[in-house]
C-alpha cells in the first residue's frame, strides 16, 4: 500500500506563501486568462449584487474584486503573498486589499455578505481550518463559493504536464514540503462535505469545462516552470537533462493538441460549489 507522508503544515503553508511572492507576473501573465473564466460563475453564485460587501480570499492580483466592483459590490481582497496584495493595489488603487492568511482572517465575525476564494484549496495545509474561517467572516444568510481544478484526466492543464514528469521517472525533489492532495475536492463528495462540514447550507457542486488556447508551446512551458508553486518546484528540483525529458515527453504529447499554427489547446476542468449561512 501507498504511504503518504505526514503533513507539516507550517512547512507547506509557508514554503506556498513564500512561493507565490515570486510568481506575481508568470501567474498574472498565463494562467490569470484561465482562473478568470470563473470570476462571473462565482460572481453569480454569491449572488452579488449593489451594495454586497464581498470578501475574496486570496485574492492575487485582486481581478475578481474588480469584477465585483463593476456590479456595484463594495469588495475586499486578501491574500498571504505581499507582492500579490501590492500587484492588486497598483492594478485597482481605489479598492481594498489586505495581506492575511485563509487560515487566520484578520476580520470580525460576520463582516461580509458574501465570500469567494478562486483556487485558494490547493495551496492548503489546512482547508477545513481556512473553511472555518471564511464561514466565520460571512454574514448570517449570506453566500460562499470557491472553485478549485478537477482531476488531471479532465484538467489536461496539468494532467498533460504530471503524465509527462511521470512517464520520464522523474520523482518530486526530497526536499518539497509534504502537502495534500492537490485534487481532493475535484471529488463531489468531499467539496460538498467540506463546506457542509463548515455550516453551511444548500450545498450545490457544478462543473466548469472549457478549453485555453495558449499561443504556444514555450508560453506554456514558460508558465509550468514559473507561474505556480508547487508544479514549478516540482521541475526547479530536477537536473537540467531530467527537466528536458520532461519538456521533449511534454511536447510529444502536445503535438495533437497543435493547431497548423504553433497555438496549443488545454482542456481546462474546475469544479465550483456554493453554499449559504443559516440566516
Ligand atoms: C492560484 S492563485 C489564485 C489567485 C486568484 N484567486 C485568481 O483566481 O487568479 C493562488 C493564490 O492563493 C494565495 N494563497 C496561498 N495560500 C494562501 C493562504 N493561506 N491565505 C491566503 N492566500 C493564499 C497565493 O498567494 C495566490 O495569490
């Protein structure tokens, strides 16, 4: 049977928040395009409207406050990494961010009417502790909603890339911080579980497909190295000949996906649930 190592979650929290202070524009620049096909969707299912004071945890670079903002929300954006937090407030400087962690909000109770988090549950030690949180800051009747990447067999956006670091040998760097499943809540049950578990109600799992033409192989390529935390670190702890396997085997694959021009296309999978407080 497969073991799974134990989890230090100050370990993996601070080596995620450490991490994303370095990925602001390989983030922003690749996969911002992607992770902004859900800011409507969950926009939709917090059911903002005028005047909703909207919190959106990690935030990054505070795209999806501003969307709110367009729909007359009164957002906040809060995000562990500072460079995140200083990109949004160079981006939108009339709106609010605050550096903080899920895990430890730094608002009252109660303060909001609606919370989402876009991609905020991969990059936990702790998802029920941050879960717990962001209930607590949600006003009694109000709205939650978080997306997060469906298995890699449906999100090809990684699924193409972890096929192809397996196929060639290739084995995580003994020094990356243990963390949990990246895909856990792809699972129906379990996202459903971890916001009812959290209190809330009307509990509803909805899947988002869509494909992302990236302009090219190299974009793409660019972005794994770069754009994420774990993925990238995942390739940063290879030898140089061992990262080229992996890239050759990568572009191998890819080579069905490629238009007569050098686009590639990536099949994209989320799941999105939302819930409400008990009024
Ligand atoms: C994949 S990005 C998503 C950014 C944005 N929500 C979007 O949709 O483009 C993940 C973000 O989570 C933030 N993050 C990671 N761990 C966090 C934590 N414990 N608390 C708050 N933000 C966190 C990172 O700094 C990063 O900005």
């Amino acid at each position: 049977m497969e073991r799974t190592p134990p989890i230090d979650a100050k370990a993996f929290n601070a080596f995620e928040a450490e991490g994303w202070e370095r990925r602001v524009d390989a983030y922003d620049g690749f996969f911002t395009p992607i992770t902004g096909r859900l800011f409507g969707p969950l926009l939709d299912a917090v059911g903002v409207v005028p005047g909703t004071r909207l919190l959106d945890v990690a935030t990054g670079p505070g795209h999806l406050p501003a969307r709110a903002a367009e729909r007359g929300a009164v957002p906040v954006g809060v995000d562990v990494a500072d460079a995140m937090v200083t990109r949004a407030r160079e981006l939108y400087p009339t709106l609010e961010f605050h550096r903080g962690d899920a895990e430890e909000l730094p608002f009252a109770d109660a303060e909001f009417d609606a919370v989402t988090a876009n991609f905020l549950l991969p990059h936990l030690a702790r998802p029920e502790r941050a879960m717990a949180e962001l209930v607590r800051v949600l006003a009694p009747g109000g709205r939650l909603a978080l997306a997060t990447w469906d298995v890699p067999s449906r999100a090809r956006l990684f699924g193409f890339f972890l096929e192809a670091f397996s196929e060639v040998g290739a084995a995580p760097p003994s020094d990356l911080p243990a963390g949990p499943d990246v895909f856990r809540f792809a699972d129906d049950a379990a996202f459903t579980d971890l916001l009812a578990t959290a209190g809330l109600r009307d509990v509803e799992v909805s899947p988002i497909d869509f494909n992302y033409e990236a302009a090219t192989f190299d974009e793409y390529w660019q972005a794994l190295q770069e754009g994420t935390v774990r993925m990238s670190s995942l390739l940063h702890g290879q030898s140089k000949e061992t990262r080229l396997r992996i890239r050759d085997a990568l572009k191998q694959k890819l080579n069905e996906h490629r238009a007569p021009t050098d686009t590639i296309t990536l099949p994209v999978a989320v799941k999105l649930a939302a819930g409400r407080k008990l009024s």
